[in-house]
C-alpha cells in the first residue's frame, strides 16, 4: 500500500508575481506517483490531519492570516500527535522573524536586526529603516522610517515588530535546499520585480554562506529556502530562511534541475515518513 499525504495548499491565495496553485498542481501530479495523495486548504487541517500518514505543507499563504488555527496546528504536532513535512522542529520563519534577533547577536551574516529602540546601536547608522512586523510574510506590514519615526512605529510592549537597517542591495538570491542538500539557486536582476527570477550559479562562498543557516537550523526534513541579498560591498546577508512553506518557483526551472528537485523530494518524504 502507498503511504498517504494530505498536501495542504491554498490554490487561490493571490500572491504577488506567482500562481501558487500551478506550482502545486505540477507537484501533486508528480507527487501521486508514489503516494495517494489528498489536498486539503490550510484552514481546514484539523478535520482530516489523523487519517493521513503524513502532512506536507505546502504553499499556505502567510499563516498570520488564520494564526489562532495555526499556533493550535503547531501544539498538536509539538504533542506528538502529527507528522509533518517540513519536521516542525525549526527555528525559523516557521516560528516568526524573531530568530533574526538571534542571528544578529550571534553576529551571523544577516541585515542587522532589533527589535527594542534601546538596541539601535547594533545597527549602522543610516537615513532609512525597514520596520516589519515578526509574523509577517509576502511583505505585510513593511515600512519605511526615519530614525525619529522608529518610536511610534514600534510597539515598546508586545515587541511584535522588527527593526532593519535598509539596504540598498545589488540584487536578492534564494538558495533552495531539501534537507541538507543544495538544490538550486534563483536570483532576481530586476530589482523592482522580487518574483522575476532567473537561474543562478552560486560561488563556493555563496554555498557556504546558504549552507550555514541550513546547519544552524538543522531540520529532521524539509524544503527550505535561504533568501539572500548582495549589498553594495558585495557581501550576501541574509534576508529570510523561509523554513514553513517556502515558494519554489518550480515551473521557471530547466527541465531538468525541476527533474531532480522531485526524486529528491520523493526521497527525502519517504524518509520522514520511516522516521
Ligand atoms: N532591510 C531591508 N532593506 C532593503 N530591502 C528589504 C529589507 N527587508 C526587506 N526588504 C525587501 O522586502 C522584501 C520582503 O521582506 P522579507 O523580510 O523577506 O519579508 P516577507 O516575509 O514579507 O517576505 C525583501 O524580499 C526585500 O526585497
Ligand atoms: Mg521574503
């Protein structure tokens, strides 16, 4: 008998510059097969999460739009009770931004992050801030601010926000893993079109850079992207590691880089379900 997936994705979500649902068509026509396989909306997880071998989540939308069933989502797998693809143990976006507070302290290559005014001198000295709220994702909530702007804009109690210098990058680059495994990178030479990739050859520095934050991360199992720009030194800095559900971007590939990317993932899902 083949294993069963419930493939959580929301075809109709409206993202910015990508079609969600023909990424996931593509994948589920490969996915099914080697698994019998079911797609479920992420709103509605919890009615059918115990009939299935494992629940792969997929392109979701930004969970701050149904937090209260997602933070529950998170304690019934924390219990024990789920198995999940990504492994829920990472600490990530998964979890929010917060752990770019860490990063920066733990002096990782990352844009310089706080989220306290009394920590402003971890940031260089700059005219213009980005100020981004912790749960946010497909850029919710993203403000430009002056210095003398920053107190009002933060909220000194719930530190729900974040603080960023902003950086006038050259271009922005994801690296795209599963498991540990690099799988391959896309870059965005337009910079006023986030979502307009094109493939991109990593350097020996880049992949180290990348493969550092998927170490520190250190997930049981999982597609992850590492979302990077390149400043005007000429350094990458960590943007994001998108480590809940991060878009693939699959149709723009080669033929055959898309190719491999399935084997690996069928592979890497027959691993966690054995787990
Ligand atoms: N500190 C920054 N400086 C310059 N641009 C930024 C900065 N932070 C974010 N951006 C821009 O906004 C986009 C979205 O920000 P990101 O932190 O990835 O949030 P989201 O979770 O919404 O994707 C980035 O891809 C980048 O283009
Ligand atoms: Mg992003």
């Amino acid at each position: 008998m083949q294993k069963t997936l419930l493939f959580v994705t929301d075809l109709y979500y409206e993202a910015k510059g990508r079609n969600y649902y023909e990424e996931d068509l593509f994948l589920t026509s490969k996915l099914r097969e080697d698994f019998q396989l079911v797609l479920c909306h992420p709103e509605d997880i919890e009615t059918f999460e115990k009939d299935f071998d494992l629940i792969v989540f997929r392109n979701a939308g930004p969970v701050a739009n149904f937090k209260d069933k997602y933070l529950a989502f998170r304690n019934r797998v924390a219990a024990g009770y789920l198995k999940t693809y990504n492994s829920f143990v990472g600490k990530a976006d998964m979890k929010g931004k917060e752990y770019l507070i860490e990063l920066t302290n733990a002096q990782f290559p990352v844009i310089p992050t706080i989220d306290t005014l009394e920590s402003l001198h971890k940031l260089p000295n700059v005219e213009t801030y980005i100020v981004k709220p912790k749960d946010g994702a497909d850029s919710i909530g993203l403000e430009f601010a002056k210095k003398e702007e920053l107190g009002d804009k933060m909220d000194a109690e719930s530190k729900n926000t974040l603080v960023q210098s902003f950086i006038n990058f050259e271009y922005e680059v994801s690296f795209y893993f599963i498991d540990k495994e690099f799988q391959y990178a896309l870059y965005a030479p337009d910079k006023e079109k986030r979502w307009e990739l094109k493939e991109y050859a990593p350097t020996e520095a880049d992949l180290s850079f990348a493969e550092r934050f998927i170490e520190w991360n250190n997930l049981d199992w999982g597609i992850q992207r590492v979302d990077a720009c390149r400043n005007e030194q000429g350094e990458l800095l960590l943007v994001e590691l998108e480590d809940l559900n991060p878009y693939l971007s699959l149709l723009e590939l080669t033929e055959e880089t898309r190719r491999n990317f399935v084997k690996a993932l069928k592979k890497s899902i027959q691993k966690a379900l054995q787990a």
